[in-house]
C-alpha cells in the first residue's frame, strides 16, 4: 500500500549525498526518526506534500489522481515511488478495461433486447 511505502520515499527524499562519515551519520539518524507532516505546513510541491495529496486521493477512490501526483516525484524519491507506481498504473489499466468491457456488454444487452 501507498502508507507502507511512505516512510521509503520520504527517507531517500531526505538522503544527504556525500561519503563521509557526517552525511552517513546523518543519513542513519533520519532513518531512525521520520517525522511527517500531516497539516498543511508542507511546501506544496514537497514529497511530504505529494504523498499527502495521493493518499486523500486513494481515500476517495481516485487511483489517477493518486498516480498523477506521484509521477512528478523526482530524485532518489521517485526510485522509491516507482514499484508502487508501476502496480498502480497496472491496476489503472485493468480498472479502465474492465469498464469498457462492461459498457460493451450493456450496449450489447440493449441491442439484442431492443
């Protein structure tokens, strides 16, 4: 699910780059702590701000907001994102086959009943 996935992206969002031992010693301690934002206070084009927006999005049933909003992640975070992106593009396609289908079967129905 999108919420198990979370705290992976949001920890390579916040990866420091570098070798030495500050920026490993950084990195470690963030991974052991992870605060996320739940208000509003995240910048809107933020990581914390784009899982925020798809998670609504899923909690409505709307998978293609969800996916729309996360395909703009970038940098380590987007590497992160892209398994569950790649699932729910999947899904996407099933749901929207399966719908077309069904409009088929009903056009169907109604011709051989009208």
């Amino acid at each position: 699910s999108l919420t198990d996935i979370s705290v992976a992206v949001l920890q390579a969002d916040r990866q420091i780059e570098g070798d030495g031992w500050i920026s490993a010693a950084i990195n470690r301690l963030g991974n052991l702590v992870m605060v996320r934002r739940v208000d509003h206070s995240a910048a809107a084009d933020s990581t914390d701000a784009r899982l925020a927006r798809a998670e609504a999005d899923l909690a409505i049933g709307d998978l293609a907001a969800a996916i729309d909003v996360l395909d703009g992640l970038s940098g380590p975070a987007n590497g992160a994102i892209a398994p569950w992106l790649e699932q729910a593009k999947a899904t996407l396609a099933v749901e929207q086959a399966l719908t077309a289908l069904n409009t088929i079967a009903i056009a169907q129905i109604s011709i051989v009943q009208g």
